[in-house]
C-alpha cells in the first residue's frame, strides 16, 4: 500500500496516536502484505476504537458533507479504500444510492458489506491502477487511505482517470504529509496541467479528540 512517493514524510510516530496501538501500526506499515494483515486483524474494533472519545474520527462524516456540498449525491461514487463503510453509511443517510466500494482488506470488506448500504464492494491496492475503466464515477471519495505508511500522492492521476469530466474528487490527506508527503505538489501538478480545478484543500478536523486535523481536498475534473 505504501510507496515512495511518501519517502519524505516525518516520522510518522510524531503524529498524535492518542495512545492508539492500532494506529501507531498502521502509520508505520512496510507495504501491501503488511497493510492486510493489520486491517483484516482491526476490522472488529476499527469502528469502536477509531470514533470513540480518545480519538474523535470525523473524517468520514465530514467527507460525506463535502461530497454533498460539491457534488450531490445522486450520481454514481466510488468510495476508495472504503475500511469498514464508515464514509458510504454517512454518504448513504444523505441519500447516496449508487455507491461501490474498494479496499485492500478482506476484512474491512466483510464489515463494510454488513452496513448494506455498498452496490458493489471489491478487493483493491490503491497503489496501483484499478481495474475500472475510465470515467466510470461522478464522484470519488477516498478518506484516511493518503497518509503514513500508506497511498502516495500519485493516487490522484488515477482518481482522476475514474472520475467523469465535470466530476468530484473529494480526498483527505494528513496535514502532517500534505507538503512533506508530495500531496499538495501532486494536486498543484495536475491543476497545471488542466486536468483539474482545485475547488479547495481547506485544513478540517480528522481525529478531533486528538487533535489531528487533515486537508479536504475538493478537485472537479476537466
């Protein structure tokens, strides 16, 4: 999952943990196999653990609003490196009916196909090109994938080959890697080439009991 285009990042344990074992993980992963393993172990408690009173994750649900305020929710979403549906539930209770969902664990999968709200759910490394073909979604949203140890920045030229032209990419990126990581140059680089407008890339809440905040990335595709 990881790849060298987050080569510069800080070390990944000055982020705030909040004491989180889990995370202290998962912000140091080695790669695929890696990443898998660890997601299929957390799949049962990831949601408990993540959105509790130590850490406070709102990311999936300000993601979902961003979608709305952008996009709208009637057309076709891919929710990229889904986990276990945190962001489809909250895009399914605005209305959201045509979502599909991808992610590297089995695991995650299995927990996000119980929410019910996925059409389609498949394994996936977003790391490497997807399968799909391209301009197959109005919007794609990705949350908590683009981060330590994690997806790099040139996920996002393949975001934008899955996204419809006039379509919504909405991403968030760890504040901590959003310059260091490659993430702001790589969103620069393809506004540049016109391949995007950058509606915004304002810095929200992600783990707000921990004080952990990311970059919604808001991108319409040309």
């Amino acid at each position: 999952m990881a790849d060298t285009a987050a080569a510069a990042a800080p070390d990944p344990l000055d982020t705030n943990t909040a004491g989180s074992v889990w995370l202290q993980r998962a912000y140091t992963l080695t790669g695929p196999d890696d990443a898998r393993d660890l997601y299929d172990e957390w799949a049962a408690s990831y949601d408990e653990e993540l959105t509790g009173e130590a850490q406070g994750y709102v990311g999936p649900e300000l993601a979902a609003q961003a979608v709305v305020s952008a996009a709208g929710v009637e057309g076709e979403i891919l929710d990229a490196g889904c986990g276990t549906g945190l962001v489809g539930v909250a895009l399914a209770a605005a209305g959201a009916r045509q979502i599909d969902g991808v992610d590297l664990s089995p695991g995650m999968l299995e927990r996000a196909k119980t929410t019910g709200v996925y059409r389609r759910l498949a394994p996936a490394d977003l790391s490497r090109p997807l399968p799909s073909p391209a301009d197959s979604y109005d919007v794609v949203v990705c949350v908590g994938t683009l981060t330590h140890g994690h997806v790099g920045p040139g996920a996002f030229g393949e975001f934008v080959r899955l996204t419809r032209p006039g379509g919504t990419i909405v991403a968030t990126v760890l504040d901590d890697i959003w310059d260091s990581g490659g993430y702001r140059a790589e969103v620069d680089r393809l506004s540049q080439m016109a391949m995007v407008e950058v509606v915004s890339t304002d810095l929200v809440d992600y783990r707000r009991a921990a004080a952990v905040g990311a970059r919604m990335v808001v991108l319409r595709v040309a």
